[in-house]
C-alpha cells in the first residue's frame, strides 16, 4: 500500500508515501501505528523454518505460501485434497492482530478487550479473513476491521488530509520495525524471494552475497526457478492470477509438480494488483508500484527477515523458537474443504 496511497494524491504510481501514510493515520486518531511488514517478517521465519523442517524430515512436498485469502479460499473450495501442502502459519495481517491483543496488549498493560485492531489492506479479501471464526486465537477477534487502501483515500481527504502538505512520520515501535524483505511481499515473487534470502542463511549458516533473486521476479504468469542452497537444489515456483494458480495446482495433482515451495498471490502482480488499490490499474501501473516495492527494498539498512532485531526479541520474550508451541497455538492455524456445489434449499 506504500506505493499506492499517494495515487489517492495524484503521485505517480510506485510513489512511495510510508512517511505521509503515518502521519495521515496518527491526524485520524489512531494512537499507534505499527507496519504489517514486521508480522510479514514473523511470516518468513515461520515458513522458512517450516520449509527447512518438511525439507529434513520428508513432510508434505512443496509447501505452498499462503499470503493471499483470496488463494486460500480459492484452494479450499476447488483443490481441497491439496490442503496438506498449504503452510499453517497465518497470513501477516492475522498475526499482527493476534500479537496486537497478546504480546502488545502484554507490554503495555492494556486490557486486550480495549485494543482496537484495524488493518489497511491493498485486498478486499483481508475483509473476509478478519471474519474467520478460527481467527480469534487472542482471545478476541484478532483484527477488527480492515479498510482498502482506496477507502483510507477516501477517509483522508474527507478529513482534509493532503499528502503535498504533511510532515512525514515514522511507524512506533517495537511492532514498526521490518526489512526489505517484508516490503516486497507486495510483488509476485516477493514472499518467495524473501523467504529464500532467509532460508539460504539458515540452512547454510553462510552470509548472502548478493539478496536479489532475480528469477523470481517479474509479471511472468508462473515462474520457476532452481536455487542453490548448499547441497540442496530447491526447486520453486511462482504464480500470480487464479488461471495461472490452477495451471500449478492441476500439475501438482497429476504428479508432474516436482518442486519443494510454491508461492501463489491470488491477485494480478500481487497485493500491488488487490481490489483494494486505487483505480485504475493497468499492466503499467502494476509495473510501476512493483519498482515502487523494489526500490524501497534497496533502501532498507535491513533486507533479510531474521535480522529484524524487534522480532528476534518477540521469540525471546515471548514466542520462544521458531515453529515452537507458542507459535503454534497463537499464530498457526487450519483450512477448512468448502463445497462448491452447496445450494441452500428455500422451498416450503
């Protein structure tokens, strides 16, 4: 939503406007501000280390990313025998929302009851995966509302908030940390990229030259890559739009799907492409927020998941290990086979 909100304000598209998204939010009464990104990063060491463990242990191959509710509602009613291959570890914005009612609320003092958890989303299905009745791991309904970023457009100049005359500010902390990596989950390939820059260092325990895995990227509709990690040859794949997502999951069921992860945005170009984002959104436009996404990952003085250091002292306070019990409990969950064909029966 960084390179899109300032379209709202004629910037051009792939603008990136974090500073000013903050500022507008704290001008709107909101008392924190944190980013989804630093649960983004939460993400990856949970689905790297889940990866690594399925890898070592012969679990259920590939493991599919499951960052997108659209997909994940998508997978449930028309491929529900492939459920096993989804991670259980909950989209970003469900763990931000338990940890907001948990850990925060811990921190801080607050009666979970009195936090108030709204989520700024690129995907009207955010709006949909906030009502999961699984999602309430807190205790409470982990996120409260989600609005698009076209709707917070809509808020902000409702309340005379003008992007060319605000001050930039920064997320709080210590839940507004993150990485590069969390910023380009936003893209096609993202999740799969940021995952590999963590998995590489922690299968390996070697330091990555370069982060950039450029075979990954790109608005290709799938896109297979073969990383050299270690001794391990990791096949993956990447598909962005529900055509291109059935093309992988009917080859995963006839057997012709030789890869170990599979990352699927449901969206065209990914989260950059929702239904949420300002309208309209064209081939170019999506090209443009993905650069947007790219260049800012290039800024950041921290680029991998596992050197966030607000998430490193998440685990120690709080989560204790990666994949541990805790985890598990809090910020794992479960998918559910829909039936397509269910039809509700109105006569007398």
């Amino acid at each position: 939503m960084r390179v899109a909100i300032g379209e709202t304000f004629g910037m051009a598209p792939g603008s990136i406007a974090t500073g000013q998204l903050v500022a507008g939010l704290k001008r709107l009464g909101f008392d924190r501000v944190f980013d989804t990104d630093f649960s983004a990063d939460l993400t990856i060491m949970e689905e790297g280390s889940e990866l690594i463990e399925r890898v070592t242990t012969g679990g259920v191959l590939p493991i599919i990313t499951s960052c997108s509710p659209g997909w994940i509602k998508f997978i449930e009613t028309f491929y529900p025998s492939l459920l096993p291959h989804l991670s259980t570890c909950k989209l970003p914005q469900q763990i931000f929302g338990a940890l907001a009612k948990t850990y925060y609320a811990e921190k801080e003092g607050l009666d979970p009851a009195n936090v108030y958890s709204m989520s700024i989303m690129p995907c009207t299905a955010k709006k949909f995966e906030a009502q999961r009745p699984e999602m309430d791991s807190s205790g409470h309904q982990d996120v409260d509302v989600v609005l698009t970023t076209r709707e917070l457009g809509r808020m902000f100049k409702q309340a005379g908030i003008d992007f060319s005359h605000i001050a930039e500010e920064k997320y709080d902390d210590p839940l507004g940390i993150s990485t590069g990596a969390a910023v380009i989950f936003g893209a096609t390939g993202g999740v799969m990229e940021a995952a590999l820059r963590t998995a590489y260092e922690l299968i390996t325990g070697e330091t990555l030259t370069s982060v950039e895995f450029v075979n990954v990227r790109g608005l290709e509709g799938v896109k297979e890559a073969t990383v050299k990690v270690g001794d391990l040859d990791v096949k993956v794949a990447v598909a962005h739009g529900l055509g291109n997502a059935r093309q992988l999951m009917d080859a995963l069921q006839k057997g012709e799907a030789d890869y170990h992860f599979i990352e699927i945005m449901c969206c065209p170009g990914g989260c950059i492409g929702g239904g949420g984002q300002p309208i309209p959104t064209n081939l170019e436009i999506r090209g443009q927020r993905i650069a947007g996404i790219y260049n800012a990952d290039a800024r950041m003085e921290l680029r991998k998941s596992h050197e966030n250091p607000a998430v490193q002292q998440l685990y120690q306070e709080f989560l204790g290990k990666p994949l541990g019990h805790k985890f598990h409990e809090l910020l794992h969950t479960h998918y559910t086979p829909r039936d397509r064909y269910k039809v509700k029966n109105t006569a007398d």
